[in-house]
C-alpha cells in the first residue's frame, strides 16, 4: 500500500493538466495510466480544438500554445454542410497533432513533479463510508494488484469512467453513475494523404449526409496541405443497416473516390457525448474530461473542455487540501467553475442535438436555405444565447409552413431561457443539490422525450 496526496487515473488531457496543477501547488501526485509512457497522449481523434482553453492554459499555468510538429494546421472556420447548402461559422482553433502535443504536457506534468505510473490500469476505486480513498490498481504483466491510497482521486479515465462507475450509489447517491447509449456516440476515422491538394485549408467541416443517422455526421478536417482527418459518428442508441466502416466509406468516396487517397492512420472508439454530469464530485473524489460527460453535445468536441476541467480539477483538490478538508463540501466549486466555463452551455447545445434528431438533415437544409435562421442568430443560440422576441417572430413568419422545425426552434428558444433561470440559482452546497437536480432532471427529460 502507498499513499499520496492526489492519485489522477488517465493521463489523456484532463488527467495531465489535473495532476500538473496539483503538483504546481505543491502537492504530492501519482498519475496512473493504462498505456504505456511513450503512448500517453496518443488518440483516435478528429483534432480540432478552439483557442479558449488553450488560452487558459497560457494565462493560469503558463503552457504555452501547440507549435511546430504540434499543429496540423490553423482553424479558422466551422463549416456545417449537407448535400445541399453550406454554412459557415468564425471558429479560430487548430487541428492538432494530438500525440507530440500530449507527450509535452506530460513532460510538463513530470517537470512539476508528478510521478507517472504507466502500464498501470486502475481496478476500482477503495471506499468506505467517509469517501473515495484510492484506488486498486495494476501494473501490465503484474499477478498481483496493489492499493494507492490518496486524499483526493481524480478519474480522468475517459470513456471508462473507472473510479466513478465503481463508487458505490448507495453510499454516494449524489454521483450519476449511469451511461446510456443515446449518450455515447461510436465513431471512426482515418487520416488519408491525397495526390492532389484539397480546398479545406484552415477548416472544420461537420457533413450532415441524409445516411448517417441524425445528429451524427461525417467531418473533413484539414491536416495541411494534402492530408484531411476524415471520421464519421452517430449515437449507440440509432440503427443504422451497414456497418460504420462501410458506410465511412461511402461517404468518403462521394468526395474522394478509390486510387485518390492513401490510409496513413485509422482507427475508432466511443465519446460520451451528453451534457455533463451535473455534480461530478464527492467526499474524496473529482471526474473530468470524458468521465464526466465534458464532451460537447452537438460537436463532440472534448478535448478543450477535458482541458479547462483538468485545471479547475487540479485547483480545487490543491485548495481542499491545504484546508485539509476533502469533502464534498469543500470540492463543490468545482462543480461551479466547470458550470460557469462551459457546462451550461454543453447542456444548452444538448437542446440542438435532440432537435436535429427530429428535424433531421432535410429540416435542417430547410432552416439554411430559406435563411430561416440567420449565421448571427445561430451562433447566438449556438454559444447558449437567448434571442429576442422581435427576431423569433421574425423567424416564425420566415418559417412558414414548416410548423414542425419552428415548433422544433421554439423548443430550443424556451429551453435556452428555462436552462438559463435554472442555472442562475445552481446549487452552491451538495445540500442543496438533490431538490435541484429534480428539477434540471424534469426540464431534461422533457426536452429529451418531446
Ligand atoms: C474518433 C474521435 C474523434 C474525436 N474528435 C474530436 C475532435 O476533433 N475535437 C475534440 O475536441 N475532441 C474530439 N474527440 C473527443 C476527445 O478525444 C476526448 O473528449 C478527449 O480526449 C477527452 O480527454 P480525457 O482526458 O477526458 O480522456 P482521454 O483522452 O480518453 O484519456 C483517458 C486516459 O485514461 C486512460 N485510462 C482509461 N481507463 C483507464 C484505467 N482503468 N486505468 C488507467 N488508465 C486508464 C487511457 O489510457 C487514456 O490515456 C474525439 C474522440 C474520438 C473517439
């Protein structure tokens, strides 16, 4: 048995800015991952990442921004697009080289004194009554597992939510343990190197194709010249007659037919895309990243925001630790700082995900076309906005026959609004958090179940 003060489980981005940060601050840390060292940082990913948390990172822990042989190319433009109509949006980013970029936060994480444990798989979590304690662990070709014990454990394990999944609810009702298909999506890509060069330079472009089940979607994401990380995803809970590679496929050669492009790299995996766990802590315990649902409901992007929570993880656990207090109680602001940063606008954007589910790709070239929605008010309602009642009645007149996608924009507008008042009275103890939860749970289920 060993002890330490913070044991984080996974080392993908929310588990090494979690440990660097409590390690800045002085903290002993072990971070265990399952991969070996040379391999941490190393994702199937499609790449994108936008410049807000990479700002913070710059600005509370001074890291500075990906370069060189980290970055694939600049971002300047989302793009949604369906057979149809296009429709650009600003979105300044890069598409990154995940694996160089992930080896220097390591290494940065190791230069603030973090002890990295690879190979070394988490089992379980250790509990009693009073808290998370630790975790079981394993080393790779080891019989025999053996205890970490620590003040605080954070499970940065991803879509394995290891430590979360086995605190027991009985103790620790509070903690959302479930993990629904309608809240992961499969997904798979493949980084191709093409003979000629493409027109995607500097942008990410989300394909809405009427065969990938909505809101699913096929991306083109330029690597630079010559190279495009290309993927395709949809949720677990859709039926889909072909199986995901052989419609990857397809797609791609409706842009790239066969003897275009060679395969440099493929591969796939899951992201729990979902609005995130409304409370992801307890006595003893923190979840970032994909663990706790950080992923963007309508993008999936999660690499940013396993980022920012990675940090304000690693902040409030070094805080409760100099005021020797792990409790709940005293990790609650960390529920706050991830709400305040981008969980309330993850929950927001889970509103689009479930209209285009209904709308699907013909509502939505409907909406783009007749300019139904304008790029402004989009990104309004895109980054968590409300509009004003001027502007939906405008929309409404816009969208006539189409009751079906206004009854649809409508759902969104009211749910933007009832999110927002929700939000402002968010709880600010684990006490107050049962009575509201009933009440976010109500909202939700209403808009998932419409
Ligand atoms: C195909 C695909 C495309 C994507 N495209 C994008 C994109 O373009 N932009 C974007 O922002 N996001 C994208 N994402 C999502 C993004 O990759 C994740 O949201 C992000 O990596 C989450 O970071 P994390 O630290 O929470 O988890 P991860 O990066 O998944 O890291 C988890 C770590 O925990 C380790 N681990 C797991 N279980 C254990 C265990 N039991 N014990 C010890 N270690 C363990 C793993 O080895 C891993 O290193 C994509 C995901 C996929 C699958």
């Amino acid at each position: 048995m060993e002890n330490t003060d913070v044991l984080v489980v996974g080392g993908g981005p929310a588990g090494v800015i979690s440990a660097l940060t409590s390690a800045k601050n002085g903290h002993k840390v072990i971070l265990i991952d399952a991969k070996s060292y040379e391999e941490i940082g190393n994702k199937t990913c499609g790449d994108a990442i936008n410049l807000g948390p990479l700002k913070m990172l710059d600005k509370e822990l001074g890291i500075k921004f990906p370069s060189g042989e980290e970055v694939a190319d600049d971002v300047e433009a989302l793009v949604f697009q369906t057979d149809k109509v296009t429709f650009p949006l600003f979105g300044d980013g890069f598409v990154l080289n995940r694996h160089p970029y992930g080896q220097r936060l390591l290494k940065l994480a190791v230069e603030s004194g973090v002890e990295v444990r690879a190979e070394t798989k988490a089992i379980k979590a250790i509990v009693d009554e009073t808290g998370v304690k630790g975790a079981i662990v394993k080393k790779k070709g080891e019989t025999t597992p053996y205890e970490i014990h620590s003040h605080i454990t954070i499970d940065c394990s991803g879509r394995n939510y290891q430590i979360r999944k086995t605190v027991p609810s009985h103790l620790f009702p509070n903690l959302e343990k479930k993990m629904e298909k309608r809240d992961v999506a499969a997904s798979y890509r493949e980084i191709i190197r093409l003979k000629e060069d493409h027109p995607y330079a500097k942008k990410i472009l989300l394909i809405y194709d009427g065969k990938i089940p909505e809101p699913g979607y096929f991306w083109i994401f330029s690597k630079g010249p010559k190279r495009l990380n290309i993927g395709i995803g949809w949720y677990l809970d859709m039926s889909v007659e072909k199986g995901m590679k052989e419609l990857f496929r397809e797609v791609l050669h409706k842009y790239y037919p066969p003897g275009t492009y060679e395969v440099e790299d493929k591969g796939g995996y899951t992201i729990p895309t979902r609005y995130p766990l409304m409370n992801a802590v307890t006595h003893g315990f923190i979840a970032a990243g994909d663990s706790a649902f950080h992923v963007n409901p309508f993008s999936a992007e999660g690499h940013g925001p396993a980022l920012a929570a990675g940090y304000y993880a690693g902040k409030v656990a070094s805080e409760a630790l100099k005021a020797q207090d792990v409790r709940a109680e005293q990790l609650w602001g960390y529920n706050v700082a991830v709400m305040k940063d981008f969980g309330l606008s993850h929950t927001k954007l889970q509103l689009f995900t479930e209209a285009l589910r209904k709308v699907k790709t013909p509502g939505l070239e409907y909406l783009f076309k007749r300019k139904i929605l304008s790029q402004d008010q989009f990104m309004t309602l895109h980054g968590g906005m409300s509009l004003g009642r001027s502007e939906v009645l405008k929309i409404v007149l816009k969208g006539f026959p189409r009751y079906d996608l206004l009854y649809n924009l409508y759902k969104i507008v009211k749910g933007v609004q009832k999110f927002d008042n929700l939000f402002e009275r968010f709880p600010n103890s684990p006490e107050e958090f049962p009575e509201w939860e009933n009440e976010f749970t109500t909202v939700m289920d209403n808009i998932r179940n419409w």
